[in-house]
C-alpha cells in the first residue's frame, strides 16, 4: 500500500498504546490519538510525535464507554485523514477482585471498555476498509484472553471475548482484504499493571514485592517484562502487506506464560 496510512489507536495516552502508535508514527503512519489524562501532557504527545516522525497526529478524547464518542472518533479520523487503514483497539482497564466481592460497576466498565468499545469501533471502520479492499484491524486483548488467573473475572471474560471477536471480524474480512489479529501480551510495565499490585498483594495476602516476583515475574518463564517496543513492533508487522495471510490469529507475546 502506498503512504501515509493512517491508524487508530485507542487508549493511546499511555503505556501500550503509547508504544503502539509511537510505532506506527516511525513508520510514516499518521496517527490518531485516544484516551484520558492531563490536557497538556496529551498535547505534548501530541505535538511530540508530530514534529519527530513528521506525520500529522490528532488527538480524540472519545469514551470508550459511549458509543457515540465512539462512532464520532472513527469519523473524525476519516474526516481528517481521508480512510481509517489501521484500527488498534487497545483502550482497558482492570480490576482485581475475589468474585463474591466483585462491585458490579467494574464488571460492566470493563466489558465496556475491553470488549464492547471495539464491537463499536470496528462497526464504524469496517465498511470503509471493506469498501476500498484493504484493512488491518489488530485487538490488544491478553494472555488472559487464551487463560485464567484467579480474581480477575471481568477481564479474563472480556479479553476472551475479544478473541472471539477477533476470529469472527477475520471471516468476515477475509475475502476483502481486511485482517483482524489479537496481540495477546504478558505482563508489560505500566500503570494499568502498577496500579493492580497493591489489590493483588490485599486478595493474595502478600506482599507488593512478593506479588511482583511470585505472581507477575513467575507467570513469565522469561522472567522478565514484555516491553511495550516489543507490542508496537508486532502490532506494526500485522498492519504491513507481509502479514496479508494472518488473520483471526491470537499473538501470544508473554515471555513463554501461556506455553507453560
Ligand atoms: P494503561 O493504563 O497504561 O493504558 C490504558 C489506556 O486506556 C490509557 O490511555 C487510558 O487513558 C485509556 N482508557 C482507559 N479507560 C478509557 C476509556 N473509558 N475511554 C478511552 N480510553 C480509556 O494500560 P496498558 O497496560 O497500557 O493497557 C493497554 C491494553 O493492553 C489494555 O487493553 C490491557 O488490557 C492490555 N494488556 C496490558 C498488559 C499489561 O501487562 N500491561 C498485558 C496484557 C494486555
């Protein structure tokens, strides 16, 4: 395909995300942005990738649990950029919690966010890579989306329905050119992974740093973090023309975890 491309990216202010479209922006992708925090650091991405890849960067702060903000992001995006060529729905959150004493409120942010946001954004963007015979659709879901851990209910069910959906959107696509892959990462550093250490120590009696070396690094026969360089390079190789023939794949990028 000839550039620039353009891709989406969800969730995109930090962490995977970030990686993922700091990727696709080295690569001459324009890029939109999305997802929350402070107003001046995300214009700081913003421009930042602008003025060191030299490719145009737009920031959307669409909920993704509203599927309007939704729809209204892809549009923007087409509005701006002319097709949306590459869609990676990243946007998640987590919540760490015995099942009896799961809040109910969780439970539904997170299928809306992990799973139902991308039910939203692949809708909106289908057609148009439909239409013109060439897509790339690429799922952040997890290791948690091929296998369980205890206390992570929501996220274990929502990532193993994007799975699914990854397969389902592959068939559809696939006599148009559009692929639909899932990256299924372990465990990366970043706040999402940070922010659930101190409820994991609390639901497995533990402490932080036992939780670091005995539950995170012990999943991982690597012993190690998965980097989110590493993510953004797979997500990257997925959205080029070698990748055609890959679609309804599930990624594992988990330092060995799901081979154990
Ligand atoms: P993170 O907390 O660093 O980033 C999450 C991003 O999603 C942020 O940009 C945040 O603003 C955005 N976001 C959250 N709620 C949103 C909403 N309602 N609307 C729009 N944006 C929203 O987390 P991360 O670790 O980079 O996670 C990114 C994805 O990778 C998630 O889907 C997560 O499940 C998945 N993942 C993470 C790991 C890991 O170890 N970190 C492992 C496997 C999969």
């Amino acid at each position: 395909m000839s550039k620039p491309l353009n891709a989406v990216i969800t969730g995109s202010t930090s962490g995977i995300g970030l990686g993922v479209a700091t990727a696709f922006a080295a690569e001459g992708y324009n890029v939109t942005l999305n997802g929350f925090g402070d107003a001046g650091e995300i214009e700081g991405i913003r421009s930042g990738l602008e003025d060191k890849y030299g490719v145009k960067v737009l920031y959307n702060g669409a909920d993704m649990t509203k599927p309007e903000e939704i729809r209204e992001l892809i549009a923007e995006t087409q509005t701006a950029f002319g097709q949306v060529d590459v869609l990676v729905n990243n946007a998640g959150i987590q919540h760490v919690s015995p099942i009896e004493d799961f809040p109910e409120g969780k439970w539904d942010a997170i299928i809306a966010i992990n799973l139902s946001s991308s039910f939203h954004t692949i809708k909106a963007a289908f057609g148009g890579m439909k239409a013109r015979g060439h897509g790339r659709i690429i799922n952040i879901a997890s290791a948690h989306g091929l296998v369980a851990s205890p206390f992570k209910s929501a996220y274990v069910a929502a990532k193993h329905g994007i799975v699914g959906l990854t397969k389902t959107v592959a068939l559809e696509g696939a006599e148009h050119g559009v692929t639909c892959n899932a990256i299924c990462p372990g465990y990366v550093k970043t706040p999402l992974v940070e922010a659930q250490i101190p409820d994991t120590a609390k639901a497995r009696n533990m402490t932080e740093e036992d939780v670091v070396q005995k539950v995170i690094l012990e999943a991982q026969p690597t012993k190690k973090f998965v980097t989110v360089e590493q993510v953004g390079a797979l997500a990257v190789f997925l959205a080029s023309d070698n990748a055609a023939s890959i679609t309804g794949a599930a990624y594992q990028i988990d330092g060995g975890w799901v081979a154990k």
